[in-house]
C-alpha cells in the first residue's frame, strides 16, 4: 500500500466585512484575492508594545506578535500554509489596531480566526470565507482515474459517550496534501484541532478527530487537480449499553487497509 494522508478596518474592494449578533465579523473574499481581517482595540491603545496572536481554528499559528518580535522578522512556529502571506500594518498599532492582511487566498483559508491579546484578556472573532474562482474548474471525484487522487475517506467510532460519539476520519495515499474537512448537513465547515505528521514515500495520511450526534460528511479535496471525495455518517446516537471506548469501523478502508497510519489528526468537539 502507498503511504498517504491522515487527515483592519480598512477593506480591500475585494474584501466584504460583516458582524453578527455574536459579535463574530464575517469576512468575505474571492479565491486569489487578499482578505484584511479586522481586529483592534475599543480603547484604542498603542500596542506596539503587546502582544497578540492569530490562530485559525483554535490551533494553527496565523501570525503572532510580541513587542516587534513577528513571524515576519525571523521567530519561529508560523503554521507552513501561512508562510510569506501573512503581515500586520504596523504604522497602525500605535493606534490599537492588530489587523492583520492574508495574501493571494485560497480555499482552505476559510474558517474561524481568533486574534486574541491573552495579557489585556481580550480576544476578537473573525469568520472568513473564500470563495472558489468561477473561473476554475469544479471538484469532482477522480477516485482511481488521477494517480494520487485520494479515495473514499474511511471513518471509524473511536469512542461512544453521552455527549456524542468521537469519529475519526482517515485518507490514504493521497497526492498532492489533500484538505481533509468535517461538514455537517447544512455544509459548515466544522472547527477541529489538527495535528501534523510529515508525508511517507512521497504521499500522505490525513486524520480528522470528531465528536458529533448528528449526521456529518467527511470531504477530501485536492484542488491542484480538482478532485473531491467524501464519506458520511448520520443518525449517531449514545447507546449506553455500549461502555466508553467502544469502537468499530462504520465505513471500510480502501483496500481493507486495517493498520494504524502514522496520521495528521483533527480534534474538536461540538
């Protein structure tokens, strides 16, 4: 078997910004364009001097800044998907803006960013969303006609509780990296923790961890060569006769594949 995947308030004109009764602020953009994700303090203090820090998702390294010290000038841990597309407006900080601008967009930029000042206890929520290019060409399932073209994802019940059962969502042999997502049934993505491992013989594994009660769909998308392939699983419900840990394949591996991959993995609750 072939080793795989686990799973500002200035606007640019292309740039749509909105908030909700939550307080999140909904950013919109076209694939390719630049985004500008607003975030700045009400008291409109200097922060040249503070520090803040952009994740996406509850855990990947966006952009952080300590006293000047950023991830733009030589400190370490920015996430690779981020690198050399991400800066901060830094005549602006005097005035509490943390603002920070991705460049050249793609599809797996969208999501939930936190900019989140952990000394002043303040932390701000952006919604952003890329849309794909009308331009490109759309997704479909290529499952055995391209050559690293990732197969049917394979999910597995890792744990069965009363708060939901904890799914684990696996992809193998795929390449290039796919973006491995969980959906749920109105197509939102769903927030996940991610851990990365690196890719075997050229390929990839990719591992997406879940707690769920409702019906999900697990995607694979390979947008250098316009692939998708996805699983799903629906009608989860706690059976208490069945004690933590249960467990059990609810959809198989392609090729039977019953091993343990070393794995990317994806955790988050809801």
């Amino acid at each position: 078997m072939e080793p795989g995947l686990k799973f500002f308030w200035l606007l640019t004109l292309s740039t749509k910004a909105f908030g909700d009764k939550q307080g999140v602020v909904k950013v919109k953009v076209e694939e390719g364009s630049d985004a500008i994700l607003p975030c700045s303090l009400i008291t409109k203090e200097n922060i040249e001097s503070k520090l803040f820090d952009w994740k996406k998702d509850g855990q990947m390294e966006v952009f952080l800044y300590d006293n000047g010290n950023n991830y733009n000038n030589g400190r370490l841990g920015q996430d690779d998907q981020f690198k050399d597309r991400v800066s901060h407006f830094e005549k602006e900080l005097k005035y509490g803006n943390a603002s920070i601008l991705i460049t050249h967009t793609k599809m797996a930029d969208s999501g939930n960013y936190s900019c989140d000042f952990p000394r002043l206890r303040q932390i701000f929520h952006i919604w952003l969303v890329v849309d794909r290019d009308p331009q490109r060409p759309t997704l479909k399932d290529q499952s055995g006609q391209i050559r690293g073209a990732a197969p049917k994802p394979c999910i597995t019940i890792v744990n069965n509780t009363e708060d939901g059962m904890l799914l684990m969502c696996e992809v193998f042999g795929a390449f290039p990296k796919p973006t491995l997502e969980w959906l749920d049934s109105d197509g939102n993505v769903l927030p996940a923790d991610q851990q990365h491992d690196p890719e075997r013989s050229g390929h990839y594994y990719v591992t997406l961890l879940i707690t769920v009660t409702k019906r999900l769909r697990c995607e694979a998308k390979q947008e250098a060569i316009d692939h998708i392939s996805y699983a799903e699983i629906h009608g989860l419900v706690y059976d208490s006769e069945k004690p933590n840990g249960t467990s059990g394949k609810t959809h198989q591996c392609t090729n039977g594949v019953s091993e343990e991959p070393s794995s990317q993995q994806l955790l988050t609750r809801v």
